[in-house]
C-alpha cells in the first residue's frame, strides 16, 4: 500500500509541476491549450503539486 501511495503521490505532483508550467508559459504545449500564460493555472497546480506531496510524505509516515 505505501509504494501504491508514493506511486499515486508522485503522478499527482508531476501532473502540478506540468500545470504549473503550462499556466507560467514555459510549458506550452499543446500551443492552443487553454490553460498556457493563464496564470489561474499555477496556482491550481501548486495547489495540486502540495496535495502530491502530502500524499508522498504520508504514504512514507
């Protein structure tokens, strides 16, 4: 269950990481995606990147 949690902890943080970097401009791809210079987007996806890193610091607890 702990390595199922990391797992999922560690997916969640790359999938906050890539909002992050879609809604700051320096990952925008696809071009024409809504969510590139949104700047609404980073911080949705700071918020999903630390909900990532609770799940792995709890998983590891």
């Amino acid at each position: 269950m702990q390595t199922l949690l990391t797992l999922v902890g560690i997916i969640v943080l790359l999938a906050g990481i890539v909002f992050i970097g879609q809604g700051s401009g320096y990952f925008p791809y696809p071009a024409e995606s809504f969510m590139v210079r949104e700047t609404r987007w980073v911080y949705y996806g700071a918020a999903i990147a630390v909900a990532g890193l609770l799940i792995i610091v709890l998983a590891r607890w």
